[in-house]
C-alpha cells in the first residue's frame, strides 16, 4: 500500500470509530472503550498508524 491508501484507511477507521461511538452513546452506552467491536476498530487504529509511521520513516532514511 501506498502512504495515501494508508492515510485513506486510518481516516475511514477514525470515522468509523466516531460513529460507532456516537451510536453506543446514543444507545445509553457510556463506556464504549469496553465494547468488543470499538476496540477491534483501535486495534486497527493501531496498525495503520503503524504502517504509516514506518513508511514515513522510511523516506526520512533514503533523504
């Protein structure tokens, strides 16, 4: 993947986040940090930001 399919995804996964958060809430659900699912989404969080990171990384070493 490419840096902007990277950026693409971390930005569907925040909103995707955003929203599920917002519907937990909507539901009477405070604490959504304990919900299966939103934390799958973190998990993926996690990752992309990752990826991204080392790929970012990895054009600062070639300059």
């Amino acid at each position: 993947m490419v840096i902007a399919d990277l950026k693409a995804a971390y930005d569907f996964n925040a909103k995707q986040r955003k929203d599920l958060k917002k519907s937990l809430k909507a539901s009477g659900i405070e604490n959504y940090n304990s919900n299966g699912v939103y934390q799958d989404l973190i998990v993926v969080q996690e990752n992309l930001y990752n990826a991204l990171q080392n790929r970012i990384n990895a054009i600062k070493m070639i300059w």
